[in-house]
C-alpha cells in the first residue's frame, strides 16, 4: 500500500516549484517584450536580434512545459482526493511505487505508458 499522503505532500511540493516557475517565466517575457517594444530592434538585420528571439522562444516553450507539468500535478492531486491516485488509469492496475516515485502525477502504469499494450 502505497503512502497516498507523502506522495499528496511531494506533489503539492512540485505545484509550488511549478508556479513560482510560471510566474518568473511570465515576467522574463513580459520584460523581455518590454525592452523589445522600446527599442527599434529590427530582428532580421540586428545581431542581437536573433538572440532576443531565441530567448523569447526558449521561455515560451518552457512555459507551456511548465503548464503542462501543472495540470498533470493538479489531475494527480485531484485522483488523490477521488480515492483513484496509484492506479493505472487505462487497466486499473496499482502503479508501482518506484514509478510514482520518479514521476508521481503518473496516472498510467508501466506498461500503459509505454505503449505497450
């Protein structure tokens, strides 16, 4: 039997490191976009400019990662309270303990989540 509320206290851990990631990704854009709006920075033909769209991808893509990452704990966090947390959301079976303890908002076990059945 696996201990539902060290894993509910794990999981709202990682929520916590989620959002605060969430918000310091915001406000980079947000400053980056800032500087970028005050500037006449043509991207195209400015050195700098390539760098300032990359940097604005890169956290664009980790944004949505990171929101990704959120709703998988908060789907988790939400089996817990339905009584479903540990079991395998395809065939029902109890996801080992090991597998939660590397990725704890799982819903899948092993074999679901490779695709091998």
């Amino acid at each position: 039997m696996i201990d539902v509320e060290r894993f509910q206290r794990l999981l709202e851990e990682e929520r916590d490191r989620k959002l605060e990631l969430l918000k310091a990704l915001r406000s980079d854009i947000s400053s980056v976009n800032l500087a970028r709006q005050d500037s006449n920075v043509d991207d195209e033909h400015d050195p700098e400019g390539s760098t300032i769209a990359f940097e604005l991808s890169q956290a664009s893509a980790l944004l949505d990662q990171s929101r990704g990452g959120l709703e998988q704990i908060n789907a988790a966090l939400q089996r817990i309270a339905a009584g479903s947390y540990g079991r395998c959301e395809i065939c029902s079976v109890a996801i080992p303990e090991g597998r939660l303890e590397a990725r704890p908002w799982t819903p899948f076990c092993v074999d679901h989540a490779s695709g091998k059945s």
